[in-house]
C-alpha cells in the first residue's frame, strides 16, 4: 500500500496521510481510492473518526470505535482497513495508543484469535493491542514489538487463566 499512500503527519491525536491515486491505473488497481482524495485523517484514541480531504478541500468522513459506528459501503470498508493496515503494519503506529510512555507492557498468545498479541498499558484508560500475524513464539513476538515498546527484558509470568505471558522491563 506503500504506493497508494504515504505517511504525511503524525502526532498524539492523530495520523495524516497523502494520497497517491493521481492516475487511472493506480485507482484501478486500488479501487478503495479516487483520484480526487487528497489527504486522510485518522484520529487517535478509543473513538476513530476516519476524514478523506479531497483536492478541492471538500471532506467526508466516517467514525468507529468507542460510542459507536457510520454505517459506510464496502468500498469504504476496505479502505478503512487498508488505512488501518498502512499505519499500524507498515508504520508500526497504533491507532489506540497516543505515543505516550507504557506503564505495562504484556506478550502472550491469545488462544481466541490464534495470534501472539501485545497489551499495552498507560495511565488512566488508556490501553492499546496490537497482534502478529507472523509470530510463532514469544521470543519472535517480542523481536516484533520493538517499534512499540522499548523494553529492557522481558519477565515471564503465569496469568490467573494459567496461560503463559512476558511482562516488559520498562
């Protein structure tokens, strides 16, 4: 997706980005884009509002997350995905955490998705996941989750439910 979008801005509140559909081919085979969009704006945090700046400065925009959803068409689904995709896969940004410092960084393997999963925890409410898609032990998780957390080392403990789980060293 690298050659559809680019990463423009990034802050705690939000992440920008350019829009490269400035041709046919590149809409045809990306067809979740226009040629007309200009920018995307995702916000940051629990609730998620997704704006597509258009080059004549006309914007639409859809929400998901915490106190509920737009309804939007397929199209618009599948962009919402690549965009999540383009900034937390490629750019390693996660949409739920606001780059502050963790307090509480947690790795273990989540039964119920069948993934290696990272919790991280802030001050407050604030709490992020992220889950591999290519891990296979925690010792390849915890080589994945670098662009995330910063961790000294990792800690392992048992969990309540008896599964297995690295707390960072922070």
């Amino acid at each position: 997706m690298a050659d559809v979008f680019e990463l423009y801005h990034r802050d705690s509140e939000k992440v920008v980005l350019k829009v490269n559909a400035n041709d046919p081919l590149t809409v045809a085979l990306h067809p979740y884009v226009s040629s007309d969009m200009e920018y995307i704006t995702v916000t940051r945090g629990n609730k998620h509002t997704l704006t597509v700046v258009k080059k004549d400065g006309k914007t639409f925009s859809f929400n998901w997350g915490e106190g509920g959803y737009t309804l939007i068409s397929e199209n618009l689904e599948t962009l919402k995905r690549k965009v999540i995709s383009f900034i937390e896969n490629d750019n390693h940004i996660l949409l739920e955490w606001n780059d502050s410092q963790p307090v509480e960084a947690t790795i273990f393997y989540n039964h119920n998705y069948k993934l290696w999963q990272l919790t991280l925890r802030g001050r407050g409410r604030l709490c992020a996941h992220w889950w591999s898609k290519d891990a296979t032990s925690w010792e390849d998780m915890a080589t994945e989750v670098i662009p995330y957390v910063h961790a000294c080392g990792w800690e392992h403990y048992i969990a309540t439910t008896g599964i297995d789980c690295w707390g960072a060293i922070l």
